[in-house]
C-alpha cells in the first residue's frame, strides 16, 4: 500500500534525526557532538630564511656610504656604469648557517624577526659591481659546503682568502678588494654584536646574542678575525 504524502513526510523527518547509540548496558544515549575530542591544529613551520628585498634601499645605502663602493672604493658614478647591484657585506647565508643550529624553542620567531631586521639593515649593505657581487657569492658557497651547510660531509677548513684564491674571485685577492670585503663583514658583525647587547634581557634576547656569538665564531674560522 503506497504511503500517504504527509506518512512519506514524517518518514523522511524520522530518518534525517540523529540516531542513538547504544551503550555496554543497552541504554541509548545521544552522542554530544561537542564532547568528541577535536584534531589539534598543527603548529605553523617557522621559516628560517633571513633574506629580504633590498632593492628599494639603493638610495639609502649609497648615502650611507658617502656614494663610494666600500669594495672596489669605486666612487658612484664609476659604479653606476659597472651593472650595480645591492649586496649584504655580511652575507645572510653565514647568519642562517649560525641560527639553524642554535633555534630550538618559541623564541625563534622573535629572534628571526630581529635577525632579518638587522641582516637587511643598511648599515649591513652595499652597493658595489655586478662583477664583485657575482665574484663573492663562490667563496661564501664554497666555505658553507665544507662546513656541511649544504648537507654534505665536513672538510678541512680553509679560509675565506684561501677559496677565493681557488676560484673566480682571485682577481679580488690580488688587486686588494677581498681584504676590504673582510673589512667589511667585521664592520657588520661587530654592529650586530652591539645591537644584540641593547634592551632588556629576555629568552629572544638571549637566543639573539648566542646566534651572533656564533656568527662570530664561525667567522674567525673563516679567516675573518
């Protein structure tokens, strides 16, 4: 016999309702939506790259540095005709190479925010040649890799100066501007080393001057004394 429309209705009504769930002891009882435990959210992932888009800083830097290439000591004129380009004198890789190895706790994002602040602060820029920019990536590369930066076994040390010499930025070497590009990461990490001292002392405080600290270490063994 074919249902009514209005015992089709309830029909419907009655299958769309939550269904009790029986108990050990045979009462039903409704679930409570609200007592199941929920997935925790996962914790965001830091990132630990430091490098920013400095571009914009241009103007800045050059008037920072009294319009000279602290490098090549190229007044700006003579840099502008080379392909300029925007460096860090104290390369981000070494400070990331540093921080990785001591951030272990919710401090992190603290220190990382002041850690990028700083490393793309003016004061750790300069603008100089497209040649030596290019020329004194390979060194940095090179030193970070047989430190095992780059996930590979640890080799024996050698110094900044040393794997210059060994690759394209001899040139650098041999005309005097390494020893100015030295010049130039002491200079950023003994300012960094300072503004890592300021404030009042926290755990993010505390973080930041082990990851310099670090940075400064990692430096002397490079050569960078």
């Amino acid at each position: 016999m074919p249902l009514t429309r209005n015992a089709a209705r309830r029909l419907a009504q009655t299958r769309e309702e939550p269904r009790p769930e029986q108990t050990s002891k045979g009462t039903a009882e409704t679930v409570d939506a609200a007592s199941t435990p929920r997935p925790e959210a996962p914790v965001p992932k830091l990132d630990f790259s430091l490098r920013e888009d400095v571009r914009s800083k241009r103007e800045a830097v050059w008037h920072a540095r009294g319009d000279v290439d602290l490098y090549t000591l190229h007044r700006r004129p003579v840099v502008t005709t080379l392909e300029p380009q925007i460096d860090h004198t104290l390369e981000v890789q070494l400070c990331e190479f540093a921080l990785v190895g001591r951030a272990t706790g919710p401090q992190e994002g603290t220190c990382l925010e002041w850690l990028r602040a700083h490393m793309n602060g003016v004061s750790n820029l300069n603008v100089t040649t497209r040649r030596c920019n290019q020329s004194k990536r390979g060194p940095v590369t090179a030193a970070l890799n047989r430190l095992g930066g780059s996930g590979g076994a640890q080799l024996r040390e050698l110094s900044f100066e040393q794997l210059a010499r060994q690759g394209r930025a001899r040139w650098m070497v041999d005309e005097g501007v390494w020893a100015r590009v030295e010049c130039a990461m002491r200079a950023s990490h003994s300012e960094l080393e300072t503004a890592a001292g300021d404030g009042p002392y926290t755990r993010g405080a505390s973080l930041r001057e082990e990851v310099v600290g670090d940075l400064g270490e990692l430096l002397s063994k490079l050569g960078v004394e």
